[in-house]
C-alpha cells in the first residue's frame, strides 16, 4: 500500500506529526471497541501495511510488530461493552479513538481517522476518511494495530468466560457463537442493547 494522497498533501504542507486513527469491534455483540493512534515516519515506513481486514491473523500480528518498532508514536484505547450500552457504539467509537489520539506524545500536527464522522474536539486539525483504511497508510496502519489488540484482549477474556469461543470469533455473530449465547446465555461482556443478546434477554424475561 502506498502513501495515500491526502498524507501526501500534508508532508508536502511540512507537516510531519500526521497521525492516522481507526477502530475494531464496531460490529461485535461482546467486547470493547478498540481504537489506535498511529504516527509514521514517512522515511522509514513498516512492511506489509494495509486494510487489515484484507490481512490474515499471521500477517496482521507481523504488521503490527514492525508498526509499533518503526512508528514515530502509537497509541490504543478500549471502551467496554457497559459503555457501548449506555452511549451507543457510534459515541463510543468515537470516544475510543479520541482517547487514543490524546494518548500520543507531543507534536500531533494532523489527525486523520477512517469513516465519516470526527470524534470530539481533541485541539488537532483532524478530518475524517471515508474507506480511510485503504486510502491513508497511518490509518491502515492504525487499523492492524486496533485490530490486533482486540484479537488479543478476545483472546484473554476466553479465559475468563469460557464455552463462548471468543478466542475464535472474537465476539462477532457467527453461528457458533449465538448458538453459544443461546446455550449460556450472555455473560458480562456481552453488548445487551445489540439485537441478538436484547432479544434472548427479552426471551428470558417473558418466557418466549
């Protein structure tokens, strides 16, 4: 993936403190909303950036590795199912990626995240990306991090709520996990106002 054209406007402007920002989890039924903050050094860039989603789990874990080595600063934040409850997964995701951007060290100049909506003011030029993550090598790059500590923090929450496979699935509904959910029922990590788990909680409740 090359140097997208917008960041290419922006070092030719002498801006150097770009920072890209995306999230992971949106459409999870458990887990946080994960977001990262990534400031490249365009002179020494990491292999094997892309859209995460277009990685495989071994290309993505080695991305980040190089990412986290090679990157000026880099950032993650987490927001948990409990607040995704209360203040819906839009504000929370966007709540993620301010966190991480006022996570990174001085020098931010430019913030740039994927979608089409800006996360609160956080007191940086920031402009939002539609399809960012193929089309800005620090929100790609972003993308693999937020994605990769996601996969991780699913991975340690199987151990503390087992049967649910979230070590496979990483809390999406798949049909293994909402025959799980159904087994079960939800656990704590579970986002109750998402639709499958509001309406086993709603079976539950009135015996359907």
């Amino acid at each position: 993936m090359k140097i997208g054209e917008r960041e290419q406007q922006l070092l030719a402007a002498g801006l150097s403190g770009i920072a890209g920002c995306d999230e992971a989890g949106r459409g999870a039924l458990a887990g946080p909303v994960v977001a990262a903050a990534v400031v490249l050094d365009y002179d020494s860039l990491p292999r094997g950036i892309s859209d995460s989603k277009q990685l495989t789990p071994a290309q993505r874990e080695a991305a980040a590795v190089q990412i986290r080595e090679l990157a000026i600063a880099w950032s993650t934040a987490a927001i948990d199912a409990g607040t995704i409850d209360r203040d819906n997964i839009l504000n929370a995701s966007l709540a993620a990626m301010n966190k991480a951007v006022l996570a990174l060290p001085a020098g931010l100049e430019h913030v740039l995240v994927d979608g089409n909506r800006l996360p609160p003011d956080n007191g940086f030029p920031t402009e939002a990306i539609v399809k960012g993550d193929s089309r800005a090598l620090c929100i790609a790059a972003a993308s693999i991090l937020a994605k990769v500590e996601r996969d991780a923090l699913m991975c340690s929450l199987a151990g503390e709520h087992r049967g649910y496979g979230f070590e496979v699935h990483k809390g999406y509904p798949t049909s293994e996990h909402i025959a799980a959910l159904r087994r079960l029922g939800p656990c704590p990590e579970h986002r109750r106002s998402y639709a499958p788990v509001r309406g086993l909680l709603q079976e539950e409740l009135f015996g359907c």
